[in-house]
C-alpha cells in the first residue's frame, strides 16, 4: 500500500493577497512537532500541529475576515489524494485548500486565476480598501455569471462591471438599472454569499465622483 507523506496547502496571505502554496511532510510534523508556514513576504498564515499523526489543526490567518480560524483534520483528510477546502468560519467564503498539488493548482486556475491576476494589475492591497474581500466579492460575482444567474429586469443581460477601492458597481447597458455592491470587510462577503441570483433592480440616477479603475465585463 502506498503511503503518501507530502501534502500541499495553499492559502492567500493576509497582508500582500497572494496566494501561496506550500508543501507539508509527514515526518517534519511527527513526534508532535508543529510547523509555521509564512508567506514570502514574511506574514504568517497558518500553523499545522498533530497529536499523534492521528489528527492535525490548522491555525489560519484569515485574509477576508482577519481573525484566526482553528479547523481539524484526520489523518485521511490531511493526506488525501483529493482537495480539502476551507471556508472562512466567519463568512463562509473559500479560503484555503489542502490536497494534491496538482489538483490544487488545476483547481486554481480553472476558478481563480484571472481574478487574482486583475486584482493583483489594479494594485492589489494598495488600491483596494481589502484586496482579499475584494476577490471574493468578483469570485461570487463571476460564479453566478457563469451559472446565469446574474441577470437584469429588463432581460437584456449586457452588463458592465465597475471596479471601485471599495466596492463594485453592474450596470446595464441597455436601461441604466444597477447594483452596487460593497467590498471592504468580512461581512459584505457574508451578505454577498447568501445572494445565489442577482437581479439588477434600481435605476442609476447619476455617476459617482469616487475614483475608480474602469473595468468592463460583459456577462453576455
């Protein structure tokens, strides 16, 4: 029977937004041994400790709510072949995965490698007011694009996206209805999670001065 002794979790650091993958090993964890894994620009985001080889916990620096979540893994879960994905306890956001490196990284790119890339061109955690709230915002957003559940009154589903520090704004082109949706703590990622279809309702009565990256995304 083949043992597997390394395992990958990967997980976006709290100060610089970037998410990180790192390699964990059966032996540098026994004997009761436990590990901080710090990101490269030197935040720490989680320590993994085992009692016995038969459990592990994972203290994670959370990056969209900013508190320190604790979650338990058996031994299977820890060395799976598959993903383990953990949750932000606070929002219930995705916030990490432990798994296979190759299915981590397939299941990154196939679910957040462009929004990470657009966030990091438009400055990353110096433009946006929370850059980690901020992906997990566009993450939702995208994901019920792609289900169809992103949608306008009118049934005309050309809708412009709008990048702001602090939230996002969808417009849509054809009669000027929007929503406007705010990105900057751990509870409007909570609220947004809850919304499974998104309506545009509310007419757009004037442009706002606030200063912005324009960004345009049509859902169409």
């Amino acid at each position: 029977m083949l043992i597997k002794t390394e395992n990958t979790v990967a997980l976006r650091c709290p100060d610089c937004g970037r998410l990180v993958l790192h390699t964990l090993s059966r032996f540098e964890l026994g004997g009761g041994r436990s590990r901080e894994v710090s990101c490269s620009c030197g935040s720490p985001q989680v320590v993994v400790s085992t009692k016995g080889n038969r459990s592990y916990w994972l203290e994670v620096n959370c990056v969209i709510c900013e508190a320190v979540h604790l979650y338990h893994l058996s031994s299977k879960e820890m060395w799976s072949h598959d993903v383990v994905h953990l949750s932000c306890q606070e929002t219930g956001l995705e916030l990490g995965h432990v798994g296979d490196r190759n299915k981590i990284k397939e299941y990154i790119k196939n679910h957040e490698e462009a929004l990470e890339a657009l966030v990091e061109e438009m400055g990353g955690q110096e433009y946006f007011v929370n850059a980690g709230v901020m992906l997990s915002v566009l993450t939702h957003v995208h994901t019920l694009a792609e289900e169809g559940n992103l949608n306008c009154t009118c049934q005309n589903n050309r809708i412009e996206l709008e990048i702001f520090p602090d939230r996002i704004e969808l417009h849509c082109r054809h009669c000027n209805r929007m929503h406007v949706f705010s990105a900057m703590t751990a509870q409007d990622a909570s609220d947004l999670r809850d919304d499974e279809v998104l309506k545009l309702t509310h007419k757009a009565c004037t442009k706002t001065k606030t200063p912005r990256m324009h960004r345009k995304h049509d859902n169409k």
